[in-house]
C-alpha cells in the first residue's frame, strides 16, 4: 500500500468516527425541544461560517463557474437530504440504532457503483451484502422489547441511499482544480439552502439557541461530522476511491452505539451486537477483495 493509499485510509476513519458523532449534540437539543429543521440549521450554518472564515485565512476566492455551481449544489442537496432523513428518524427509534442502520451505505456504494460504473460482482461481494442485511434485520428488532417502526427504518433508508449517491458523485465529479476547503464549503452553503427549504416545506418553528450548552452542541455538530467528516471524506475518495472511502464507514455504527450506550443509557444487547458483528463481517470481506 502506497503512502496516498494510507493517507485515503486514515481519512477515512477519522471521517467515520466524526459522522458517528451525530447523536452527540442533536438528542441534547432534541431534549431542549429543538426541530430537526432547527438542528440542522444551526449546524450547517455553523459550518458554513467555520469553513468561510478558513477560506479567508487563506486568502482563497470564493468565486466558482456555473456548472460547478449546479453540480456543487447536487452534492449540497444529496448531503443536506441525507442528514434530514437521519435527524427526523432519531424521533422513531434510539439514535445509536439509526447511525448503525445508517451504516448500510457502503453496501449500497457497492452496488451501485457495480449497477452504473460496471465494477465487477464476485462472490464475496454477494456474500458480505447477505451479511448486512442479515445485520439489518437484527437491528431492525432494536433493543429487544420492541420493533422499531417502519417510518424510522424507512426515513434511514433512504439516509443511506442518498450519502451513497453522495459518495458516488464526489467521485465523479470532484473538480481537481478547486481545493477540498472551497469544494466542500460550496456543498455546504447548497446544504443550508436546501435544509431551509425543508424546514419552511414542513412548517416547523425556528428556536433560537440560548444556553452555553446549546450553544456546544450546535458547535459540536456543525465541526465533527460535518467540517471535519466532509472534508476528511473528500480527502479519502480521492484518494482511494468511493467503495473503499465508504467501507471506512465501519467505525460511524461503533461510534453511535458507544455514545448512546454510555451517554444516552440506551441498551446494548446480544441481538444488537451480533448484528454489528454481522455488518462488519460483510464489510470485512468487501475491504479484503479490494485489496486483492
């Protein structure tokens, strides 16, 4: 493995930990009675700003082409509606169960790039997406007292399909002359404009944050996994490619679950762990006929 190699890997993975960091502050402002469409205001405004003021520090034009711009905005849409779906599952079900569900989209990434960009099917592919189903459908019974509901199960769903979708795109169409700080600072300024039309559409009402400790947790959500995921993966996928970049995915279930077993009291049972194990496995199998 070559040094750009290990360099895509260890993105990856500080990608994956970061986006995992998802429950962390948004079950706190769900707590303080927040929307999902506040949530998601804040933490992609938030983002925006930080990325703003990095490219200023760098003395970086913001300016970009037109058709930069409507892929770019592609990419803020297909992230922002990702995030979207995610955040209102966290209403259905315990949110270490949706980020591991999540979880499921570099399977997708997988099919999909084999579906339109002919990489090839073999059986251990075939093999590693019964386990993640099978993974799925452990999970799917939650903590053991209860099935979670179909809306949830849905609305994570499509979270996956849309990140996956997401990864696919950046790959394609990652413009090399433009840096990863102004490319994903565009995908977010689209991101924000699409996350308030959801929340105009859905008629929510906008609270505004007050307490010091709102305040971190939009912080908190708006660095780790959004700044710091995007532009980590951005890093990975050029550097290794979208199926590899996704596969890194592995550590976003483990991240979730610990912080909402530790954090959040949620259980942690056999059923739930062996549907991690099972994932992981497929994911495990994808990751050794890569580097084959």
């Amino acid at each position: 493995m070559n040094s750009n190699q290990v360099k895509g890997f260890l993105a990856g993975i500080i990608a994956a930990v970061c986006y995992g960091t998802n429950p962390l502050g948004t079950l706190e402002l769900y707590h303080d009675g927040f929307s999902s469409g506040s949530v998601l205001t804040y933490r992609y405004l938030l983002a925006v700003v930080m990325f703003a003021i990095v490219l200023l520090v760098r003395r970086e034009s913001f300016a970009i082409k037109w058709g930069h711009a409507i892929r770019l905005a592609c990419l803020g849409s297909f992230f922002a509606l990702s995030s979207t779906t995610l955040y209102v599952s966290f209403h259905y079900m315990a949110a270490g169960i949706a980020s591991t569900l999540l979880f499921v989209y570099p399977i997708m990434t997988a099919i999909l790039m084999t579906a339109f960009f002919h990489e090839k099917v073999t059986w251990t592919s075939t093999i590693a997406i019964l386990l993640a189903v099978s993974g799925v459908g452990l999970l799917y019974q939650g903590d053991g007292n209860a099935k979670l509901s179909t809306a949830g199960f849905a609305l994570v769903m499509a979270s996956s399909l849309l990140y996956a979708v997401y990864i696919i795109s950046i790959n394609q169409w990652k413009n090399n002359t433009m840096s990863n700080v102004k490319f994903t600072f565009w995908i977010l300024v689209f991101g924000l404009i699409t996350v308030a039309l959801f929340t105009w559409i859905s008629g929510e009402s906008f609270q505004m944050l007050e307490t010091p400790k709102q305040w971190l947790c939009a912080a908190q959500l708006a660095l780790l996994p959004t700044v710091l995921s995007l532009f980590f993966m951005t890093i990975s996928i050029n550097l290794i490619g979208s199926t590899p970049a996704a596969i890194m995915g592995a550590l976003e279930p483990v991240t979730a679950v610990v912080i909402g077993v530790c954090i959040f009291g949620e259980s942690f049972t056999l059923q739930l762990a062996l549907g991690i194990v099972a994932i992981l496995a497929g994911v495990t199998l994808i990751i050794l006929r890569k580097q084959k």
